[in-house]
C-alpha cells in the first residue's frame, strides 16, 4: 500500500508542472476572457469597467457586421474544405497507384504544407499584385486579360484568392490522410467487385468512399476548426477588404479587441465562435459515431 501511495504521489507531483502550464497559457484565458464579456470594457478608459450583463452579447448579435463577417467565414469554409476534399482525394487515389519515383511525389507533395501560414499568405499575395504579380503575367501573356487587374480589389477575387492560397496549402494535408485511409483497404475488395464487372467509378462509390467515411469525417472536423479560425491569410493579403468582404469572423474579432480596444465586447464575440464551433462539433461527432455504427 506505502508503494502505490508513493507512485501516486510522485505522478501527483510530476504532472503539476503540466497542470501550472495548462491553467497558465489555457484555462485562465477562457475564464477571464468570459468575465470580461459580462463588463462594458474598453482599453482606452481602463479604468471604467460596468457591468454589462449579457448586454455585449445582444449587441454583438444585433450587429450587422458581426453577420456579415460570419457569412464571410461560411463562405470561405465552405468552398475552401469543398476544394480540399475534391483534389485531395483525387490526389491520394493517385499516389495510391504503382508508378515510378512515387516515394518522391509523396515527399514533395508535403512541402505547401510545411510551409508557414504567414509566408504562404506573402507568396500569394506576391503571386496577385497587379504591377509584377505573375498571375496578371501568366494571364495576359495567354491573352485571358487585356489589361493587368488589381485582383485583390475586386470583391469577388479576393475572397477567391484568399481561398485558393488556403486549398493550395492545406490540400497535402488532406491528401495524405486520405492516402494513409486508403492504405487500409483489402485489395480483395476491390479484386471481387472487378470480379462482377464494377467499373472504377463504381468501385470508388461503392467501396472507397464508404470505407474511408470515418477519416472524411476526421478531416472536415479538422479544417472546419482551421478554417473558421482563418485570421493569417486575411490579415497579410486583404487585412480584411475591400469593402470588407473578405473580412471573417477572427478577423473582425480582431479588429473589435486590438483597434476598437473594446475588450468586452471582443471578448463576447470569441464566446459565440466558442458556440458555433461546439454546435458543429456535435453534429460532427454525432455523423461520426453513426458511421461507427453503420
């Protein structure tokens, strides 16, 4: 009995460094940052904090910005991951093939996934400039424009850019999840339905997909959270223009705390991502545990 008291003891006090650190840089934000949102609190007037009740709350949902930028986020969640999803999976079915140097392609397909979120927003950004953009370049040389375009004043290509840097980061990523489900497939599956004259199409539809089901689900819990988390992209290629159509959710979340300096009512907005975000994660694990079922 002295033994296992004193194992335990001694995990006790090997895990209270983790657990300072955890409450330090984790759970002491999330409390304080909901103890702010009750409080009329701005830095410019430090010193005046009001109560405010759920008064930040009603005010953030009565602003037409806050829905407008949570559209923005919608919308670049939803083409982004729809993207991701498509070529990363016809990427995978790819690699998943015998071909010559394929161990290299498999490494090489890595590095826009290595690359920092930060430098991929530069590069882009680079990449869109109307005078020595290469796009406007590449595009004119081809005879697709007449004239170079300033592409991240556009309201459309903007967005369309923001999203297209994203997809071209993050597509590895979900390529190499989707190869490493594919891995696991029994190849006498697929042996039995050429067997009874399933074309490749079908043999996708009917076996790939329903058996790699369970990580599609992985992967949408993943980048949904990534995605609608987006703030690097925007703040470095559009800072949230023009006409803030490109401005999401952590961005305009962002610009209430650090440029309006209203901490309460920033920090009542972070508190609503928190709700959307669990509501989703309950949908998601929810269709995860009835594939499981299934």
């Amino acid at each position: 009995m002295r033994k296992g008291l004193s194992e335990k003891k001694l995990a006790f006090i090997l895990i209270i460094p983790a657990i300072i650190i955890i409450f330090a840089i984790v759970i002491y934000p999330l409390i304080n940052a909901l103890y702010q949102s009750f409080f009329d609190y701005n830095l410019a007037f430090p010193h005046l904090r009001d109560f405010y009740g759920l008064g930040n709350y009603i005010d953030v949902l009565k602003n037409g910005y806050f829905w407008q930028s949570l559209l923005n986020t919608v919308y670049f969640t939803v083409f982004s991951i729809g993207l991701e999803l498509l070529l990363g999976f016809i990427v995978a079915l790819v690699l998943n093939q015998e071909f010559i140097g394929k161990w290299l392609v498999r490494t090489l397909i890595i590095i826009p996934w290595a690359v920092p979120p930060v430098v991929n927003a530069t590069v882009w950004k680079w990449i869109a400039n109307s005078e020595y953009g290469s796009l406007n370049s590449i595009l004119y040389t081809l005879g697709i424009i007449k004239k170079y375009r300033v592409w991240l004043s556009d309201p459309f290509w903007s967005m369309m850019l923001v999203i297209i840097a994203d997809v071209w980061k993050y597509t590895p990523l979900v390529a190499i999840m989707f190869l490493a489900a594919l891995q696991t497939i029994p190849d006498d599956l697929y042996e039995a339905a050429k067997i009874d004259g399933a074309n490749p199409l079908r043999r996708i539809i009917s076996i790939t997909i329903p058996l790699i089901k369970p990580t599609i689900i992985v992967v949408l819990i993943l980048r949904t959270f990534e995605a609608f988390k987006v703030f690097d992209l925007i703040f470095v290629m559009t800072r949230g223009g023009p006409a803030f159509k490109t401005t999401v959710i952590s961005y305009f979340t962002y610009l209430e705390t650090f440029s309006q300096l209203n901490v309460g009512r920033g920090s009542a907005i972070a508190y609503i991502i928190v709700f959307f975000m669990s509501l989703l994660s309950y949908l998601y694990i929810r269709s995860l545990k009835n594939t499981d079922n299934y």
